[in-house]
C-alpha cells in the first residue's frame, strides 16, 4: 500500500547550522495522500531538500507533527523506525553508485533493504534478476549499458541509473531531489515521463524537487511553492500562473529564467546527458 503523509507545523533545523540560524524549514502544514504525485520548486535555498529529507525520515523535526502512513514515526522504537524507512526511496541529485561496481548490481542494490546479509552478499558477487534490472534500465534507454562499471557511464547517464534504481526497489515512497540536472531537454522528458509513469502504474507516492518549473506544472497535477522555508503556495498545476511564479522566484529572476528554457547555460555544457556541439571547423586559406 502506497504511503501518505501529514506535516502539522513543522520545522526544522540542519544539525550542522549555527544556533542563531533560521529554520530551514518554517511551520509547514502539508498533506499528501497515498498514490499522489507532486513537484517541489523554488529558488536555490527555499529547504526543498530539506522538506525532502523530512518527508523521507532522515531528519527529525525541531517542531510540529510528522505522520508517515498515520503514525508519528519519532515515537517508535528503533526497529519500528527502521522498518518505515524501508517503504522509502530516496534518490538524491548525485546517485550514491560506487564507480567500480557493474550497473547491474548498482541497480539490485536498491533491493538490499528486503534481503537477508546473504541474499545481499550472492547479489553483489553474482548478480541475479539480470533481465529485472535491464527492463527497469529500458525505461531509460540505457539497457545496452546493464554490464558496464559505473565509472564508464557519463553523469547524465549516471543520473538515470539511479533514477532507475526506483523501479526495482520495493518502496511505497519516492523521493527525488533534482532528477534532471545533468539530463539534455529530450532526456529530461524521456527520465520524467518514465518516472511519473512507473509510479502511477504501481500506484507509488511520489514527490520531486525541480528546478524546471516548466516540467513541474507539465508533468505534475500538484506543484507546492517554498521560498525561504516557508509554503508560499500549494495549488494545482494549472493554477501555477507566471504571476505567482514571479513571485515566488523574486530577487532570482535569473533562476526562473533558467528554469523556464528561456537562458541556456553554456558551462554546463560537460554535465550534460549530450555533450555540446562541436566548434566549427578553422577556415585556411591558402594562397
């Protein structure tokens, strides 16, 4: 059964911020229903990644109530806890995969949580469910590379291994935090679509950060606004008007800009899933 979640008056602080600091996050009230399916965005610093963190259980409120599936999950014993976190997938923007493993095990890793020392042990040594791990990477067009090391891979590439990684495990709950920041337009829609797609089919709760606000209220029917760690809105996507936008991203206008496919960063040409064009060829005259 797919996973909901209540947040009543939430903060949150990072463990590693000054005493005198802000909340990352300030009383957040949300509510997400089982099966659902939102985007996160807002200017670099608003506590996306934070919220994220805290719907995934990694980080312990400062204040206010968290319910995961109709339990308040920091009352729990140890294993309780523990045994919740496991209905979690969480794939941060840099996919924690070991660059000398084979993409096959990087991927059968994400069932680790379910499996006994052994079974994880005889997956790492010699991997089974090959043809489960190569349909979930078909998903991504990147079937042909099942057998290469993670280290042979570009970063766009990379990044949809892991984004992959949610097909196979058995989570309830997808967290995702930037999933397309190395990813070219064409494999944005193509990682996005397989996603999306994956999760309504299992009927998985799914929530992602974007910075491409054009993909959230495209692909997304609920969008939810954070700006300096506060909800500024949370609406349906097709009520997310470019005045609320404007809004939201004010002061970072450049980011929306971004964000929207109107400015094309050329040094982030490297990271991307396609390499940028070539230079065009020196013209020499002879004489």
């Amino acid at each position: 059964m797919s996973i909901g979640i209540t947040l009543n008056g939430v903060s949150a602080r990072h463990p590693a911020a000054a005493k005198d600091a802000p909340s990352a996050i300030q009383a957040i009230d949300l509510r997400i229903a089982p099966g659902e399916q939102l985007a996160l965005i807002g200017p670099s610093g608003a506590g996306k990644t934070t919220l994220l963190q805290l719907l995934g259980l990694a980080m312990r409120p400062e204040s206010g109530r968290v319910e995961f599936a109709g339990q308040d999950p920091w009352g729990l014993s140890t294993h309780a806890l523990q045994n919740q976190r496991r209905k979690i997938f969480y794939a941060p923007q840099t996919p924690p995969l070991p660059p000398r493993q084979r993409v096959v095990a990087a991927l059968l890793a994400a069932r680790l949580p379910e499996q006994s020392l052994l079974q994880s042990l005889l997956t790492l040594l010699y991997p089974r469910d090959a043809q489960i791990a190569q349909s979930a990477l078909a998903q991504f067009d990147l079937q042909d590379k099942l057998w290469d090391r993670v280290d042979h891979l570009s970063g766009g590439e990379r990044q949809r291994v892991g984004l992959a990684r949610a097909l196979i495990s058995s989570a309830r709950l997808w967290l995702v935090d930037e999933p397309l920041s190395a990813l070219d337009p064409t494999r944005s829609r193509q990682a996005i679509t397989a996603l999306t797609r994956a999760a309504k089919e299992r009927g998985e709760t799914l929530i992602t950060t974007l910075h491409q606000v054009d993909v959230a209220t495209r692909e997304f029917p609920r969008v939810v606004g954070l700006r300096d760690g506060r909800l500024a809105f949370d609406l349906p996507s097709e009520q997310v008007t470019h005045e609320r936008l404007a809004e939201l991203y004010a002061q970072h206008e450049h980011e929306l800009a971004q964000a929207s496919g109107t400015v094309v960063n050329l040094q982030a040409g490297a990271a991307l899933d396609t390499p940028p064009a070539p230079a065009p060829a020196k013209i020499i005259h002879c004489r």
